[in-house]
C-alpha cells in the first residue's frame, strides 16, 4: 500500500497504531528525492538524523552535526515529503537549556518538521517544548551523541530499571514516542509494554512497537561499518560504482555522448 492511500501521519495516529497493535515503521531520509522514493513506500514515519553527519557529509561522529546542517537537510525531505510524519533530529548541544530548545525546535517546525527528536532523559526540557506545543519524541539506551562507546546498554537489572525509569518519566514529560537503541530485547519488550506511548526500536528486538534504520544502511551506500541490527535490503554501492565506471569509459573511448544525447 503506498503513502498515498495512507494520509498523513499524526501523533494521534501513531497512537492509534500502538493501541490497534500495528508496527509502525521508520526510516531515515536528508534529502528531496529520497523523502519522495519513501512516501510511495508507505512508510509511517522520516527521520531527518543527525546520523546525516557520517553517513552524508563525512563527519567522524554525530557531534559535529549544526543546527545549519539539520534545517538546511530538514528543508529539503520537506518538500518532498506528504505522507509520513516528520521527526527533525535535534543536534549536539542544541538543547542546553530551556529557551534554547524552544527556539532550535521552533526552527525546525518552520521548515517543515512534524516533531523533534531528542537524546536522554532531559524532563524539563521535554515538558518546556511539550508546553509550548512542540511535539518531542525520545531517545534513550544508547545515545550517539554522547556515547563514549557504542556497546549495549541495559544489560545489568541496575542499568535496566534505570532504563525503564527514564522511560516512564519522558512519557509522563509529555513525549509522544521513545525511540530505544542498542537494548536486550527482554529490556526493549518490558519498555514497551509498560508505556502507552509508541516504542520505535533500533537494536532494541521486534517487540517495540516500531522499528528505524538509516536509509544508507538500508541500501548499502554507507560501507564504513555495519551495525549488528542493521539487515540491508540493497547494496547499492557497487551498482553506482559500476555505473561511474561505465560513464568514465563511454566518455573517454568516444561513446559517449551519441547522436541520440545532441541536438541538432
């Protein structure tokens, strides 16, 4: 079925899907015509990432993700975008205090963002956006931007019912969804069921109530490494590689381009 016939996705109806036990799936775009390749695929949900930062434009982690780099690629997946609901990752350090997550999330409404994203158990700062009307998913367990490893996290019952707490309170601060990374899947079930709220997993096992990917992930473009949860369903690298190949060899042995690419 094709986002087309779906709608436009809201928080009301992401509940709904929860609360009907349908899984809600989400994928990560940063540019005009991936965000269009997505909305006919009938995906619930965009994330615009600050994953954006390795995966597109080279950084060597998600710190050095600007405010600039997620509008300007925030921007664009609106344009192309309709149907899914759309999540604007707020970056490192752009939530510090109060006023400064109010006016970053409000920046990112105006170009076209549904909600933001934000990494940890930061309460005040989710009910303050809550407050002034700026839809905030979470994110806890493993939290890129200030992860000083990328292990696994919840393994110890202390680590767990940490995990479980910051849970419930950024549902009780008012986030509409909890994205959970890199948790057992005992640890990742036991959160969803114990929130109303909807769970969208990554790494987190199939019991969320929704699963994420990075799109470059997905296709196999980005060859740095890969994750343990990540299942490519394209390898796409290789094919465009091919194709430059190609090109570079039509162009130099006077094939290309032919009487059928001139104008006469």
């Amino acid at each position: 079925m094709s986002g087309e016939t779906l709608g436009k996705r809201t928080v009301e109806s992401l509940r709904q899907m929860k609360q009907q036990g349908q899984k809600i799936t989400m994928l990560t775009a940063y540019d005009y015509p991936t965000a269009r390749i997505l909305n006919r695929s009938g995906i619930d949900m965009i994330l615009v990432g600050d994953s954006l930062g390795m995966v597109l434009l080279g950084y060597s982690s998600t710190q050095e993700v600007t405010m600039d780099d997620m509008l300007r690629h925030t921007a664009a997946v609106a344009r192309g975008n309709t149907c899914c609901f759309l999540v604007g990752d707020m970056p490192y350090l752009s939530y510090e205090s109060p006023k400064q997550a109010l006016e970053n999330a409000q920046r990112f409404l105006s170009v076209g963002a549904d909600a933001v994203k934000l990494e940890g158990n930061y309460k005040e700062i989710v009910q303050h956006l809550v407050g002034h009307q700026v839809p905030v998913m979470g994110h806890i367990g493993l939290t890129p931007q200030t992860a000083t490893n990328f292990k696994v996290r919840g393994r110890t019952e202390a680590a767990a019912r940490q995990l479980l707490c910051e849970a419930a309170e950024l549902q009780d601060a008012g986030c509409f969804s909890l994205v959970i990374e890199s948790v057992p899947r005992k640890l990742g079930a036991q959160i969803t069921q114990q929130l109303d709220i909807p769970t969208i997993g990554i790494g987190a096992g199939p019991d969320c109530d929704g699963q994420v990917l990075v799109w470059h992930d997905v296709v196999g473009i980005f060859e740095e490494f890969t994750p343990r949860f990540v299942k490519r369903y394209a390898l796409l690298a290789p094919e465009m590689e091919k194709a430059a190949r190609a090109y570079v060899e039509d162009v130099r042995g006077g094939i290309f381009p032919g009487d059928e690419h001139c104008y006469n």
